[in-house]
C-alpha cells in the first residue's frame, strides 16, 4: 500500500526555502484509524517558531519507509536548493531511521562522495533527551539503581544529579575535541575513585561500575551523535533533543479540530492540513498587529537617558529625609553623584555618615 504523504501550504514551504538549516523529525501514535505512525518534519523560523516542513502516514517504521520519505518525497515535494542548505537532521536514535538519513547526508563525508546525497551539508544527530534519559536515567536496567542511590540519603542525590548534570555538559557545552577527551578522563577517574568519602555523597563501586557501564557502551561511543563538539560549527540553533517535535505532535491530537484515532486517511489529512494553515494566519494576524500597534506610554518609552536620570534624581532627592544636607551632580548621562553639604550637615548628630571638613583639613594639616 502508498505511503499518504501531504504537504504544508505554500506560506510554509516559503519558510522551509529560505531558513532551511535545522530540521527535526518523530513520529507519534493515535492518529488515524489504519493506525498508522504520523511522521512529522519540522523546521524553525527566525522568531524559533516551528513550522511543519513534511509529513507522512507511514506504513511501518521500516527502513525502506523512511528511505522512502527522506530519499523519494523529500527531493519530489521540495525542488529548490533548500534541501541541499540543511545542516542538522536531528531525530531519535531508531535504528531504521537512522540508517535511512545517514543514507541520505553527506555532512561527515568527503565532497566528492557527499554531492551524490540528497542532504549534501547536513549532519544527522540524535536527541539528547532519549539518550539520557529513555536510555539512562528512566531505562529499567539503570532506574532502580539510580533511584535507590538517591533515595539512600540527600548528598547521594545530589551526586547522581551531578553526574546526570556533566552529561549534560557534554552534549551542550564542550565544544572542543581536547576538551571532551580531558573531560572524559576526569569523568571516567571520578567514577573510579575509591575514595568517596571525599564525593558529595558516597556511591557504592558497584553501583559506581553500573552508571560508566552505559557511560562506556552507550554515551561516549556515539559522539559523533550526541556531543556538541562534533556540531559546534552547524546551524543547530542550540537544539538538541526533539522536543519541537513532540510538542507539536502534542498540540496536533489535543486541538479541538485535530485528527482522531477513529479518522480515516483523508479526514485525518484534512485535519492536519487545516490546522497547519488555521496556525499560519494567525502568525499573519498577529505579525500584521505588531506591525500596526502602537505601545502604551509611547512618550516614556522614548525618554532619553538624560531626562530619565533627571527624574531618578529628582525623586530621590524629594524621598530624602536629609534632601537639604546633601548636594547632588550628574556628572554624565547616566550617572550621577550625591555628596554632603557640609555648611549643613550636623556631624554632632550623624558621627557615622563622615568627617566634617574642618576635621578634613585639621588632618591634613597635622600631616604637613
């Protein structure tokens, strides 16, 4: 049986031709009768606002589907060069998809070689929240361990979230091949510490052994897949899991006129359509609205620095229970100065607020 594809209007498409460079895809359940997955290709806007690139009823989740999706529909729905400007196609780490993109991008091969893939600059990455998460902290090999470390005692939980924290760091922050690598050693030395009294909290070597277990096997093998080392010079926009994706497949089930499980195909695709585009008008509205608005209090906004000081130090000097004891002097735009009036302060009563001047100039008399 075909693959039901449908595509975005052509105010999406527009968007996907000219800001091409990040793209995230997942499918979801619950949308149709044939029970079929929706796969969902999304890309973002200027304003990281999301906008549906492709979508399709697959007929599996079988490599041949997706090959099909990324390798057949894609170039057929989206002519343009847009396709050959993207840099990341993140998804989950399913093995059929993954094969299917890695099919299709060249970002991590020679030029030569990289000119016959569809996605000719593109690099493929997984999301950082199935790794960590799915795969880690929430995985029935690793959670009881966990859970039972953490709930032994506070500091105990405070070093799994340590751990789970410089995971973290690895995906998002070191952007540097010496840097993953040093930071590597130190995590891999730290796990191996016998010495954990010297730890926030004490881990057991066993449950110590378990956490760099999948550090080993399942984290640090896949950089290329995860780390932002490997993508730190691409157009990613600081995305690293699917969440986009997610939320959008969230918010396409729970509209009052989204598709049902209960939809055929057609009614199913018709829902899609409609929302996507019911979504575009409403950014024109509120585009146009921005555009035409004129904000509250225009007149405040557009003070100066200069008379906004004015007002600061005019309110401030009206607050002041010692107003009359003290002189005030803007010595720039944005700065001004309060220093006392000597001929009026009474020292005798506030000894802490400083010197008199005669008892200034005794001092430097004494020192003459």
């Amino acid at each position: 049986m075909p693959i039901a594809v449908a595509f975005t209007s052509d105010n999406q498409r527009r968007k996907f031709d000219i800001f091409p460079e990040f793209v995230t895809g997942d499918d979801t359940e619950g949308t149709n009768s044939e029970k079929r997955p929706l796969y969902t290709l999304l890309g973002k806007d200027q304003n990281e606002k999301v906008f549906p690139v492709a979508w399709a009823f697959m007929p599996s989740k079988s490599q041949w589907a997706y090959d099909w999706f990324f390798g057949v529909a894609m170039p057929k729905l989206h002519p343009g060069d847009a396709i050959e400007r993207v840099e990341i196609v993140l998804t989950d780490a399913d093995k059929q998809e993954t094969m299917a993109v890695e099919n299709n991008a060249g970002g991590n091969l020679k030029l030569s070689i990289a000119e016959w893939r569809l996605f000719k600059r593109a690099l493929h990455r997984w999301c950082a929240w199935h790794r960590i998460n799915r795969n880690f902290t929430q995985l029935p090999k690793y959670k009881p361990t966990l859970t039972r470390v953490k709930n032994s005692s506070v500091l105990s939980k405070i070093e799994i979230d340590v751990l789970e924290r410089w995971l973290w760091y690895f995906i998002k922050n070191y952007e540097t091949k010496e840097e993953v690598d040093f930071c590597l050693k130190l995590l891999d030395a730290y796990l191996d510490d016998d010495q954990q009294n010297l730890h926030i909290g004490e881990v057991d070597k066993i449950d110590r052994q378990l956490i760099l277990e999948f550090i080993t096997s399942s984290f640090k093998n896949y950089r290329q897949k995860l780390f932002e080392s490997e993508f730190n010079t691409c157009a990613h926009m600081g995305n690293v899991t699917t969440s986009a994706s997610e939320g959008y497949h969230r918010g396409l089930k729970k509209a009052a006129l989204g598709p049902r499980p209960d939809d055929d195909l057609c009614i199913a695709a018709r829902k899609i359509v409609d929302l996507a585009n019911l979504r575009e008008d409403e950014k024109s509205k509120k585009a146009a609205s921005d555009a035409n608005s004129t904000f509250g209090k225009a007149d405040d906004r557009e003070r100066t620095v200069r008379e906004f000081s004015t007002f600061c130090n005019e309110k401030l000097s009206a607050e002041s229970v010692f107003s009359d004891d003290y002189f005030q002097f803007r010595v720039a735009e944005d700065t001004f100065l309060v220093k006392c009036d000597y001929a009026k302060f009474d020292f005798d009563v506030d000894r802490e607020l400083g010197m008199s001047i005669d008892e200034v100039n005794k001092l430097f008399d004494n020192d003459n």
